[in-house]
C-alpha cells in the first residue's frame, strides 16, 4: 500500500510530459488555500509565459511570468475560499500552441464547500507519513485526467503581452458584426500610446500590446461603424482551458503541521491584503489614478515629431474647442460622415483627405463623441498636437492624428466617454 501511494504521488508531480517545450516547477505537493505557489517555468525562445489554476469549473487563479534566457519564477496567490481537491496547473506561452499540465493539491481545512473532493486520512504519531512532511497520496483513476490532447490555444503570438476583452454586440436594438465593431486601448497619459484590437468573433477583441510595462492607467473602448460607443470589459488573459475531469484526492495529513501552516496562511493574508487591494482592477477615478503611472509627454510619435504642435497657453483662451479649432487650427476641418461627425486633418497648403477622417485622442484615449469633445473646456487642455500622415493601427487606417493633452494628462476632468471602461493594469515586464 506504501509502494501504491509513493507511485501514485510520484505520476500526479510528474503529470507535465517532457514532450512539451514547456517545463514547470512548483515548491510544494499540495497547499493551503490562502497560501502561495511559487510556479518555475522554462521554456525556450519566449519571454513571458502565463500559468492558470483551474478545476473543472472555472479558473481559480493566474499569474504573468517573466522569462529571461529562457527561465522565470512568478508567484500565484490562492484564494482563501478555494474547495478541497485537485486543481489543473497549466503553464503556456503565446510563441507556442502547446500546453504544459500538472496537478496540485489545494485543502482547505477552514472552510468546508459542497465542492470539495477529499478524503481525510489522519497520520498517526510515529507512522511514516507522520516524518517525508505530509504528502498528497493515491488518486484513483489517473487515466481520468485529460490535457495534453486537443489544447491549443488561438491565435498563436509571437510578441508582447495579450489583452482580451468581451464586448457587447448586441445594443439599443442593433446587433453589429465583429467587422463592424473597432475594438482599442488607449494609454492614458501625455503620450500616445495606442493599440487596435482584433476581434475575433462578434463579442471577444484581443489585442497584442508591445513596449509597455509596469502599471499603467488605460482605457478599452469598442466603436461602432455606425459610430457608436458599445460596452466593453477586459476578461483574464489566460485561457481557461478546463479540465473535463479531475481525480478524487486522498489526503494523508499531520494535524499538527496543517494548524501550524493555517496559522502561517492566515498571517501572510492580512500581510498582503493592502497590496492585493491596491491592484484590484477599478474604476479610474482620481484616487485610484494616482496608482498608475501615465506615460509622460515627449513630442516624438514613432521617432516623428507633430507637423504642428499648439501650445495652448500661448493664445488668446476661448471657452470650447470648437473655438479654438476655428481661430488656431486652421488644418483641421470638422464634417459628418453617414450622420457621424468627424475631424479631418490636412498637411500644410495641402489638401483634406476626405476617404479617412483622423484618429482623435485625448490624453491617449480615443474620441469616439467628437461633439463632446468640441464643446469641452478648452482651458484645460495644454497642448494639441496635429500628425498629418496616414497611420495603421490593426486594421485601422486614418490620415493623420489629432491629439488633445490636458494638463493633468490622467482624463481626471473629462466627462467619460459612454461605455468605456477605465482600468489600472499592470503590464509584465
């Protein structure tokens, strides 16, 4: 029985098959709920690889790894109230389709859930089990358990960090097609940092970010090609890939050992509990502004400068932006298009290009409503900056780019645009 519950450890920790590119590590057999798991990963040729926790129902807890030549630690934090039972740890990067799985035992001795798969087997004083530290035992049915066939994840990627994102395209009475829906990201902050999504049915956008780090205030927001603004939210990056079926665990314990790291696991919770509170993804507002770090302001764009740049400060104020647009920015032409207004840019004695209006931004957030935007204070805004080439962003192309930055340069005083959602998120490194 001893010799089964050895062998039968030994095929749960070695669950991740060396076929895979993918390799991973965890500190301990089994673990706490509320405790943390440190997560080892090698995987050549990739810089930053995501590992998942899920069961059968959904995904328990993720982290972002950094890989650097090839290797990374990252750290996911478990959930107090997670179930007894086995978990599917997965490990992938988006260089690669392939997935690498093993188990991990999570018990939770504070809280008892309709969920939990265990079997409680207490190790007398004196027996062996009471020494080798507890240990996870015997599963009964190892073939049960699925991940290396048919996981895949889509699209494959290369680069960068993924963001993916649910938007609802089906609103006021219209339903829109993913061809009619321009998913985006805008950084806020005095610089422009922005990037269009993919979406990849009618509801889900994904979109590949580069060249940002660390964590960042931004906005998602999804326009119509009828020029509305339709409701969008981030969802995890990771991707759920749910196990059909998970073993029963058999628990062998000592009491004592699990009170004492109960105990531990309580203490590191409320040590965290203020950081985990800061990262919460939230409402933008000015408070919670302040934990992001906007992207400073620096007058080059793609390694170019503005054609013009208009210091605000420099003329005579006027209350709106229409007014100023009218006096000043003598390149930029405000016309409808199908019934939606937009603004058009020209180069210097040149002409307007009438086939693509220009992409509009405020302090690195897209304008869907230029009406707003027109009749907006113009006294707080500092600089308009004016791009008269054509640029693509995913499948977006504009001629020219028209960038409004207020003074804060963190959108604390411009009414939200309908339907977007504001977030701090923290990008890998």
């Amino acid at each position: 029985m001893e010799m089964k519950r050895i062998i039968s450890l030994t095929a749960a920790m070695m669950l991740a098959v060396s076929t895979f590119a993918a390799s991973l590590e965890t500190d301990r057999p089994w673990y706490l709920a509320g405790e943390r798991i440190t997560v080892s990963i090698t995987f050549d040729d990739a810089l930053i690889a995501y590992a998942e926790l899920c069961d059968t129902y959904s995904l328990a807890a993720g982290t972002v790894v950094s890989l650097k030549g090839g290797k990374g630690t990252g750290y996911i934090e478990l959930p107090a109230d997670l179930h007894s039972g086995y978990y599917v740890l997965s490990v992938y990067t988006r260089h690669s389709a392939q997935v690498s799985s093993q188990l991990v035992a999570v018990v939770n001795p504070l809280r008892k859930s309709e969920d939990d798969d265990i079997e409680w087997v207490e190790s007398g004083v004196g027996s062996q089990e009471s020494g080798a530290e507890a240990s996870v035992a015997q599963f009964d049915d190892f073939n049960a358990v699925e991940y290396q066939s048919n996981r895949r994840l889509e699209p494959r990627e290369t680069e960068g960090h993924i963001i993916k994102a649910r938007v609802r395209n089906v609103y006021e009475g219209q339903t829109f097609r993913g061809s009619q829906i321009r998913p985006s990201i805008g950084i806020v902050g005095k610089q422009i940092h922005y990037f269009e999504g993919k979406m990849v049915n009618d509801s889900t956008a994904v979109f590949y970010t580069f060249g940002v780090h660390g964590k960042k205030p931004l906005v998602l927001s999804a326009a119509s090609s009828t020029g509305i603004s339709l409701p969008i939210e981030m969802i995890s990056p990771f991707a759920t890939l749910l196990p059909k079926r998970l073993p029963h665990l058999v628990f062998h314990y000592n009491r004592s050992e699990v009170e004492s790291r109960s105990v531990a696991m309580q203490r590191h919770q409320m040590a965290i509990a203020p950081a985990k509170q800061e990262l919460q993804i939230g409402v933008l507002a000015d408070a919670t502004a302040e934990d992001g770090v906007p992207m400073d302001y620096d007058e080059t764009l793609y390694g170019t400068k503005p054609e013009l740049t208009y210091n605000l400060d420099e003329y005579r104020q006027f209350l709106t932006i229409r007014e100023v647009l009218l006096e000043y920015v003598n390149c930029v032409r405000n016309r409808k298009v199908n019934g939606v207004p937009q603004l058009f840019v020209r180069k210097e004695q040149g002409s307007y290009n009438s086939a693509w209006p220009a992409m509009v931004l405020i302090d690195g957030m897209p304008v869907i409503d230029i009406e707003r935007l027109l009749n907006y204070d113009a006294r707080r805004i500092h600089y308009i900056n004016v791009y008269s080439d054509q640029y693509t962003f995913g499948s977006g192309v504009y001629n020219g780019i028209l960038s409004f930055i207020s003074r804060s340069g963190r959108l604390t005083n411009y009414p939200p645009e309908r339907n977007v959602q504001y977030l701090v998120y923290e990008f890998p490194e």
